[in-house]
C-alpha cells in the first residue's frame, strides 16, 4: 500500500467534488490497489483473473462514484465492489463446471483448486494447497468473513459493513471457520 | 510446513501470520507498479478523458457562438433568399415589358397594313372618280 499523507475525511472530499474527483481517484488507486489485487487474488486463485478483475473493480467504483456519498471509509467501499465482482466471477465458473460435478459447491471448489495448482505464480507449496482446500470446503460466507479477517485483518465493523450481518455473527463465523480448518488440517498431520 | 508463533487474536498456531500468509504467491516483476498505470490508463481511456477535461473559455462560449452563428446563417438565408425573389419579380416585370412591346408592334403592325390597304383600295377607287 503507497503510503499518502491525507486524512480519510480529505479523501471522501476530494472524491465527492466533481472537479477534484478524477485526482481523489488517482489517489485511491495508489492506496488500495495492492489491497483489492490481493483481496481478489484469494478468492479466485489465479494471477491473471485478479487482474481482470481489479480492473473492473476500479472502473466500476469509478462509475459508481456519483452513488458514493462517503458514509462508509473509502476502503471499505472499495472492498465492496471487489467482494462483489469477485463472487460475481465465481458465480459464472460455477455455472459454467456445474454440469461436471454433483453439485455447485464441489464444482467450484474443483475449479479453484485447479486455478491454484495451475498459477504459475504459485509456488506449489503442499502445506498451502492443503490449507486452502480446508479453507475452500467451508460454507462461502464462513470462507469469505475468514478471508476477510485473517488475510486483510479488516475489524468486524467494517466486515459488517460490507457484508450487512451483525459483529456477533461475523465472530461466531470467524470462530467456526478457525475450528474447522485446524480440524481438517490436524487430520492430514 | 508449519510456523510455530504465539498465538494471537484466536488464530492456531499452525496457520501463517503477517506477510507469510502470502508468501507461496508471487506477482510478475513490477506488477503493482504497472497496474496502477494500467487501471489510470483504462479510466482515462474510457472515462476521465471525457468526465473530468478542463473547461477553457472556448469551451464555455462555444454553445453561445454556435447560437450567434445559427442566427447569422439564418439572416444570410433570408436575405439571399428576398435578394433572389425580387429579382425574380424583376425578370417578370422585364418579360411583361417585352410582352407588351411586342404586341404594340403587332397592334401597330396592324394597323399599317389596314392603312396601306386601305389606302390603295381607296386610292384605286378615287382614281376611278
């Protein structure tokens, strides 16, 4: 993340001000693109489709910048529409291999997992793979709010925000998916 | 292959912590740096170039220019358009003359032969007396 001197209330400002929008943007996109790249790269495992998609991610977001009223942090918001366009791309591959498996869940899972082994920017580390496929077998919103703490270390709040379900829930969720991937790992011990 | 640190914020001990949680993926050399000019790139491309363009003076008069200039094209029209139908009223006033000199000529045209003739039936008829 590049480190820029501005408070968030600046930013929002700058963002919401049409004839200072465009620098606000240029701004952002040196801040949080590092963050939305890899918060995509986790979720479809694959270098060249979190690149498509921080793409998108930032066209939309600047598409949809007249919507932004600053209620959120600017992060936050970014997340957002990164969590959305990702889902949005797993969504489609799971449509597309769901006639290969029994079922919608094990077809993505099967194609995530491929995307992994196949990434030539993955180093094919035995410990990883078998961590992601236990994080991959957890129901998606456990595997999402897992993501989104362990990796991006967002506080509850904000995973709130984005996701509209109560801190309470969100912990328990959290709890439950650390359980389960220890669980899973201990057994491959 | 598993890290052995203190546990923190609930997470096992056999799970990564900090920047070794992505340490199994890499990125293209310079990727970051460059996505950063792509994603800039593409909005100027397809948006900022036409969202955020300064205004110059031009800019701002040209609608009002566009309008004087419409007017003007439009006075031209109608004068050059008044110029043309007077001259065609005119060419039709100098094809009325025209019409009408030629039917004197006629008329007197006329009028000399019935005079000639007459003359010489007349003239034939005196010289019988």
């Amino acid at each position: 993340m590049t480190k820029v001197l501005i408070t968030e209330e600046e930013l929002r400002g700058l963002l919401i001000a049409s004839e200072t929008r465009a620098k606000g943007f240029k701004l952002i996109v040196e801040m949080y693109s590092a963050q939305i790249y890899w918060q995509l790269r986790r979720m479809v495992y694959n270098h060249d489709d979190a690149n498509d998609l921080v793409q998108n991610t930032f066209i939309k977001a600047w598409e949809g910048l007249d919507n932004f009223r600053g209620e959120a942090k600017v992060s936050t918001w970014l997340y957002s529409i990164a969590l959305y366009e990702g889902l949005g791309h797993l969504r489609q591959q799971q449509r597309k291999q769901a006639h290969l498996f029994n079922s919608e869940d094990e077809a993505l899972t099967n194609y995530l997992l491929n995307q992994l082994e196949s990434d030539t920017y993955f180093d094919g580390d035995e410990y990883e793979r078998k961590f992601q496929e236990a994080l991959l077998s957890l129901p998606e919103k456990q595997a999402l709010v897992f993501r989104l703490r362990y990796y991006d270390e967002l506080p509850y709040e904000e995973i709130s925000q984005m996701t509209g379900t109560s801190v309470g829930a969100l912990k328990a969720s959290y709890h439950h998916a650390v359980k389960k991937i220890e669980a899973l790992l201990k057994q491959d011990h | 292959m598993t890290e052995k640190h203190q546990p923190y914020d609930g997470t096992p001990v056999d799970f990564h912590r900090g920047e070794d949680k992505m340490k199994h993926y890499a990125l293209p050399e310079g990727y970051l740096q460059n996505m950063q000019v792509q994603i800039m790139s593409n909005l100027n491309r397809e948006h900022l170039h036409t969202s955020v363009k300064p205004t110059s003076w031009w800019l701002k008069l040209k609608p009002s220019l566009y309008l004087a200039a419409s007017f003007i094209g439009l006075w031209i029209g109608f004068k050059g358009l008044m110029h043309f139908q007077n001259s065609l009223h005119t060419q039709q006033d100098k094809m009325v003359d025209i019409e009408d000199s030629y039917l004197r000529y006629y008329e007197d045209y006329a009028e000399m032969l019935l005079t000639e003739e007459a003359q010489w039936a007349w003239g034939e008829e005196l010289e019988m007396m």
